[in-house]
C-alpha cells in the first residue's frame, strides 16, 4: 500500500545527499502516507523531477496556547505563510486564546449554574471566532488573501448533542472554492452547525477533531496539530521530565492515549484520522522540530512493548455494599445511571459467601454527586448494606501494541507499584492496555516508576 502510485518528488539535491519530499498518493488520488525521507543516491525511493504545479493541501491546528495573544498569533501567521509561499493550499484550523473557553463559561455560570445548552455553546464559539478573524487580519495585514470561515460556514454539520457535538457530514464547497481562489483559509475548531442551524461545540479539545475531520473532508496531504510540546511523548512530559518524544505512534495506540488522560490529542479526532488514514504530525509551534507521525500499525515496526503511560485524575469510584448475589441486580443498578446519561467506565464485582456481593464501579467526578445519589436509591431498594463513595482516586495505565504478543505486563505493573506501596484497587485491561486505579497521591509516583520499569526512561 505504502509504495502504490508512488509520488514522492524530488525538492533539493547537493552533491552527496537527496532529500525529498511529498504526499503518497493510492490509485484513488487518496493520500496513503506522507513521504519523507533523506538519502543517498540509490537509496532513495523516486527522484521524479519537482513538478511546476505541484501543491499539497495543507491543515495546520494551532491549539490555544499557539494563539494566546498578538505575538503568539503572529508567529502563526508566519508559519501559515511560509507553506503558502512553499506553493501549498493551506487550511488553518485554531482555537480559541489560552483560558478564553474557561472563561466564557464562568461568565454564564455567574449568570445561572445550569446555563442553556443551546446558549452556552453559542456562546463558546465565540472563542474560536475571535482567533480565526485575527489571524486573517494579520495575514491581510502582510499582504496575503485570507478568508475565515465559522464552523457553519464551512458547513461542518453535526447532530445536535450541545456541547458535545458529533460531525456527521463536512460538505466543504466553500473551502474548496476559496483554496481554489488562491485563498489562505482559517476555520474556527471546536464548532459547527446541527441541521437546523443551531451552533453546536464538539467538547473540550474539539478543535483537534475540526481539523482531522477537515483534513480527512478535503483529502489532506497532511494535517499538522501545532501544539506546546514537540509531539507525543512516552508520559506527559509535565508529570516526568523522563518523558521521550516518539517518533511515530500507530493510531491504536494514540486511540488508547487519548481515552486514558493523554490530552495532547482529542479522542475524537484520532478516531477520524484512523478510519480515514489521515496523515496526523503533532508538533511545536515554538519550533521547527519534526515532531510524532501517527502511523497505522506496521509489522516492522521496532517497537516498546510499552510505548506510553498515562494518568487521568477526573474519575470517581462508588462501591456497593453487600448486595444480593442475585440475576438482575447489575441491571437494575446500571439501568438508571445509564437513564441520567452518566457513562461508567470501569466495573468489579467481589463474590462473597454469603450470597453477598460488593459491586464497585466508577464515573466521571462530574457525574459523582448525581451517580451517588442514585446508587444509594438504588441500594435501598434491593437491600444492599451501604454505598461508599471515593473521589480521591486516579487511574494509571500503560499502552502499547507490543502487549499483544507480549506476556508478563501486567505482573510487570504490578510489582512495580507494590514496590512503592502503592495499593491497587481495580484493574482493567484489554488487548493493549493496563490500567490500575490508585490513590490520587501516588499518582506522579506511579506514573514515573512504571516509566523506568517500562524501559522508557532510556532511549
Ligand atoms: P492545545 O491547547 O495545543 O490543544 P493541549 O493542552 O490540549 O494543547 O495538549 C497539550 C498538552 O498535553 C501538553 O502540554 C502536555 O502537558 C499534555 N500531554 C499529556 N500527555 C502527553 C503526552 N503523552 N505527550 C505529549 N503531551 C502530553
Ligand atoms: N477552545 C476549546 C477548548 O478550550 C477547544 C480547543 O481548544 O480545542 O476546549
Ligand atoms: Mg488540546
């Protein structure tokens, strides 16, 4: 798949190296990968001549610490002109300034605790405005055609779950007519349109999901998320400074990141870049180092058998006390929480010999006080003893493709942490992850000792 209709072209030569460039293309004029490589001579994979009007199509996201003020806003323009002057279509995709989302909610939550859903996402997309319509300003300003496009304008239709939107269609026209035109195009992320043309928000990070689903819409060469560190690393490199950055992750992997408290991508958006191949690059937009690919998973791959840990802080565990060991009570315990819209996420239940049975599972801090309160309605009707509720916890986990032909992980983590003393209370697993929930305090602990156990502290 890799080499069909291979098009890598040739942009510079010197005496002793080639270095060469470009999309690869399939028979469907889709890209299937993105070509870079350095060489010698008979090394490298095609030296067709540069073509005259060859251009990539180009989707850079600049998350909101890249456009936090003027300057950083600048440094943006700079950037999108640079691929503009290199001959390529560009498409930019931002958020809004740093803090900005946070702070428009706490402006309509000073107004009312529960604000309208409808109006709480108009309101937000105002963010994600304000930046677009700077940075086309800016690039006016220096002399190139820019156009910014709304979320509605640039018909990014979702369904209408406000706040949370899901994209069902990118239609694209006017994209496309823009690009045709020459024009550099910013669209604001985070944002469309429901089918009655009420504005909807895609959820905290959604700016990172507008541009894959854009790029994966307008069949994209490749789509550049510029962000505040140089790409993915082995942990957040904000809770170990041992953290490496990975050349390449496969989507699976990233998939499983983005689910576990790696917020570098939104879950969302890794989903859309591995059911449309999209060519992923997360990089600095402080610098101009390469960054992470993320790359469908390839058998000669040399890889970790654990390639990342994570962490995440914002679940909550609920235990219930002595229930009857009975057909039907996990349903009528979960049938409710599943009725007020609160997702559970890990479940265990211990059998006793009693015929009693303690049940424990978790939701998101968010949804706590709301689950507690039905788990202990919940309770009294079946007859259970006690409901006991524990926001104090995080869950740590360690990914990696290479778990699947791999055995001894988890008796790996397991040592690890009770080495430190740490106790685990639940543990869940599947094909390529561990995750193990422990007390909140040893979060930063566990999550660099199983980094060293893990062998990432080294390269
Ligand atoms: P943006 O505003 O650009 O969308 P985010 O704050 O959403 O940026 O995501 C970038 C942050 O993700 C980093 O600052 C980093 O602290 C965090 N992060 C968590 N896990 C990882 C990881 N494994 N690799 C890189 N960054 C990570
Ligand atoms: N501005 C939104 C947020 O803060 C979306 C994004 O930045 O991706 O969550
Ligand atoms: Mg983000």
């Amino acid at each position: 798949m890799f080499f069909k209709a291979l098009s890598a072209w040739l942009i510079s030569r010197n005496a002793e190296k080639i270095y060469c460039c470009g999309p690869i293309r399939d028979s469907d004029n889709r890209h299937s990968g993105f070509l870079q490589a350095t060489g010698r001579g008979p090394g490298i994979l095609s030296t067709q001549p540069f073509p005259e009007n060859f251009m990539a199509l180009i989707v850079q996201k600049y998350g909101g610490t890249s456009v936090a003020d003027l300057g950083r806003i600048r440094k943006v323009a700079e950037r999108v002109v640079t691929a503009y002057g290199a001959g390529n279509s560009v498409v930019v995709v931002l958020s809004a300034m740093a803090g900005e989302t946070d702070r428009l909610l706490r402006l309509a939550q000073q107004v009312t605790p529960e604000p309208s859903r409808r109006e709480l996402d108009v309101l937000l997309a105002t963010g994600e405005q304000t930046t677009v319509s700077l940075l086309c300003i800016m690039l006016e300003s220096m002399g190139y055609p820019a156009t910014s496009l709304l979320g509605y304008q640039a018909e990014i239709v979702t369904n209408t779950a406000f706040g949370r939107a899901r994209i069902v269609e990118i239609k694209a026209h006017r994209i496309k007519e823009l690009l045709n035109q020459k024009k550099i195009v910013a669209v604001a992320g985070f944002q469309g349109r429901d089918q009655e043309g009420n504005i909807t928000t895609l959820g905290r990070g959604g700016s990172d999901t507008s541009a894959v689903a854009l790029a994966a819409a307008l069949k994209a060469d490749v789509c550049e998320i510029y962000t505040d560190v140089d790409g993915v690393y082995t942990t957040d490199p904000r809770v170990c400074d041992r953290a490496r950055k990975l050349p390449k992750i496969t989507y699976d992997e990233m998939l499983e990141m983005a689910s576990l408290g790696a917020k570098v991508l939104e879950i969302r958006s890794v989903e859309f870049a591995k059911k449309f191949n999209v060519p992923v690059h997360v990089r600095s937009s402080f610098s101009e180092e390469e960054g992470t690919m993320l790359v469908a998973e390839d058998h000669d791959m040399e890889r970790l058998v654990v390639s990342s840990v994570t962490c995440r802080k914002d679940e909550a565990r609920i235990t219930l006390m002595k229930v009857p060991d009975r057909p039907g009570i996990a349903s009528k315990i979960f049938s409710p929480l599943a009725e007020a819209g609160i997702v559970v996420d890990m479940i265990i239940q211990n059998t006793r010999k009693s015929g009693l049975t303690d049940l424990t599972f978790t939701v998101m801090k968010a949804d706590y006080l709301a689950a507690m309160a039905i788990a202990r309605d919940v309770a009294e009707s079946i007859g259970a003893e006690e409901v006991l509720g524990d926001e104090g916890i995080a869950k740590i986990s360690v990914i990696g493709v290479g778990m699947r032909s791999h055995s001894g992980v988890a008796a790996t983590m397991f040592t690890t942490l009770a080495k430190e003393g740490i106790n685990i209370m639940m543990i869940s697993t599947s094909e390529i992850k561990i995750s193990c929930v422990v007390e909140e305090k040893y979060t930063e602990l566990a999550v660099r000792v199983l980094h060293q156990a893990f062998g990432l502290d080294t390269p």
